[in-house]
C-alpha cells in the first residue's frame, strides 16, 4: 500500500511514499542533490505506485510544455494551471 510503505534500502534517507510524491516536480526539474536524486530513484524501482505518478508528472510537463510553446493559451490558463498543481510549467521562477 503508498500511503505508509517505506523504502529502507538504497542510496540518501530512507524515502516513503509521501515524500517522494512530494519531490516528484522538484526531482523532474533536476533541483535536488545527488543523493536525494537516488534515493528517489531507487524509490522509484521499488514502488510501481510512484512510478505511474512518476510517469504521469513526466508527460504532464511536457505535454503543458509543448502547448505553452505551440498554442496560444487564454490569458490567466497557464496561471491556473500551475496554481493547481503548484508548479511553475512556464518557467518564470513563479507558480501562478
């Protein structure tokens, strides 16, 4: 079960679920150290669960990407957008 499996083995801290799905945005931005990188890797090949939301983040960011390149977007979308998963697509430094 996600909520309370923990990883005890690997790389950095031990990591639960909870955390790692709170380090998902930071961790695909490349903003962490080396050490929490593995230990959220190592996470990661144990844990299917956050694995699928793993992937799931992975193609969000790039799909919101792509469209902030392509298409035009109504004025305050990309705001919302960021402000509901509380990260910054465009890159601006700001969410929302």
């Amino acid at each position: 079960m996600m909520d309370d499996e923990v990883n005890t083995t690997g790389p950095g801290a031990p990591r639960d679920c909870n955390e790692t799905l709170r380090e998902l945005d930071v961790f695909l931005d490349g903003e962490l150290s080396d050490d929490q990188q593995a230990a959220i890797r190592h996470h990661l090949d144990g844990c299917m669960d956050c694995l699928g939301a793993f992937d799931f983040h992975a193609e969000l960011k790039t799909v919101v990407a792509q469209k902030c390149q392509n298409d035009d977007m109504p004025p305050g979308l990309l705001a919302k957008i960021e402000l509901c998963f509380g990260t910054d697509f465009d890159g601006d430094g700001q969410v929302g």
